[in-house]
C-alpha cells in the first residue's frame, strides 16, 4: 500500500497547506495509523458524510479532491473549500462525537481511507503526542473556513469574489509559459454557491473575465495568463 508519507512527497505545496500532520507523526504513530487504511476509488459525487450524521470516522484523501459544503433549510448551499491529497476530512466530529457540521462529496473520482471514528480515537489514545497535531489541523481548518466566508460575506462584488476564487484555486496549477493552468470542471451553479451569488451572475462575469483576457478555457482546464491583472479585481 502507498503510504501516507509517499503521497505527501508528491505533493509538498498542498501538504504545506494543511499543516504537513502527516509529516508530525513518529514512524510508530504513522505505521499505526496506516494499518487502519484501505483507500478506495470512489466516483465523482460521492458523499462521504453529510451534514447532522452520526459521525462515522475520519477520511484520508489519497488522490482527488474533496468539496466542503453546508446547506440552509431551504436548500440553498454555500461551498466552504475543495479539500485536496493529504488532508484529513471529519476531524471535529469524530473527536466530538456530534453530527458531522459538513457535507463532503468527492468532486472528481479520488481514491479516499476511511478509518471508523472508533479506531481513530484507539488509536489517540495510544499515541497522545498526536493530539498536538490533531489540535494544530483543527485550527488551520477553521482559518481556512474562515476566509471563504471572509470572501462571501465581505468581497464587495461577484467579479471581486470570482477573482479569488480562481486565484485561490490555481495555487496549485501547472505554470506555463502562456499562465497558470488547473482543472477547473465546476459549473456555473456550483460556482455560485462557492461565492454566494446566482448563476446568472457567474456566467455574466466569466464572460466579462473572457473578453479581458483574464481567463482561458479549453475544456476542463482554466488558464490565467496574467495573475497580476486578475489580482486587480481581486483587490489583493
């Protein structure tokens, strides 16, 4: 099985990300913890646990991405993040013991661990040292919550929460001698709920973004030629 530290090393910027927990474990503690992995490949829109569930354990993702989301009682949803390899998903409710706070649904096909709350919590308790690494994840996560809200509730305009979005998500892309490449398949609707605004708008917006030359599309990847022009909107 392809260990944990393996799947960090190829993948070092988004570790850094996410607070390099894997790399903070003793080789006991992370031979341990691999002992309770069994990745999985599970399609495109997978639920790995919704929102008021019983908490079923934590989730190790190996490869793809994850899409954080919470929902109003009216149906309307708000996209927090996409999670990427390394990062572990479920943390505050297995610890807690309270439904899961999220819902969590694979956005590509990824290969994804699940370890049931009940060994996670086994295994805390033979190895209390990773308590600070568990500690040090939970607050990096809710910084990262934080600044998408950040993002929605205070970003004065669409393009303005649009452009760091795109910014954000392309931190991770390919760079090229014609801009930043990525993967970008979101559609217009989800792309709303990530930056709380109508779909309508996002397609206005994107043309808008089209036309300057600020984006590129060719399928499913996005290029950003020039960063320093889609800053500006960005207000960073």
């Amino acid at each position: 099985m392809q260990t944990m530290r393996h799947t960090m090393s190829e993948g070092r910027s988004q570790t850094q990300r996410v607070g390099d927990f894997f790399q903070k474990l003793s080789p006991v503690a992370l031979k341990d913890l691999e002992s309770f992995e069994h990745p999985t490949l599970m399609p495109a829109g997978r639920v790995l646990f919704s929102e008021k569930q019983t908490p079923p354990g934590i989730f190790i993702i190996h490869s793809g991405e994850v899409k954080l989301s919470i929902n109003s009682s009216d149906g309307k949803r708000l996209i927090l993040r996409i999670a990427r390899p390394g990062e572990i998903l479920g943390l505050t409710s297995a610890l807690s013991g309270c439904p899961c706070e999220m819902t969590a649904e694979t956005l590509y096909p990824a290969r994804i661990a699940a370890i049931a709350r009940r060994d996670f919590l086994g295994f805390l308790l033979r190895h209390p040292e990773v308590y600070q690494a568990v500690t040090e994840e939970l607050s990096l996560q809710l910084s990262m919550a934080c600044e998408q809200l950040r993002t929605v509730g205070l970003s004065s305009s669409a393009p303005e929460k649009l452009a760091r979005l795109l910014l954000d998500m392309s931190e991770h892309g390919q760079k090229t001698d014609r801009g930043t490449r990525f993967r970008f398949s979101l559609t217009h609707e989800e792309i709303g709920e990530f930056i709380g605004t109508s779909r309508e708008t996002v397609t206005r917006t994107l043309s808008v973004f089209k036309h300057r030359q600020l984006v590129a599309f060719e399928g499913s990847t996005l290029t950003i030629p020039n960063r320093v022009a889609l800053e500006s909107f960005a207000n960073c």
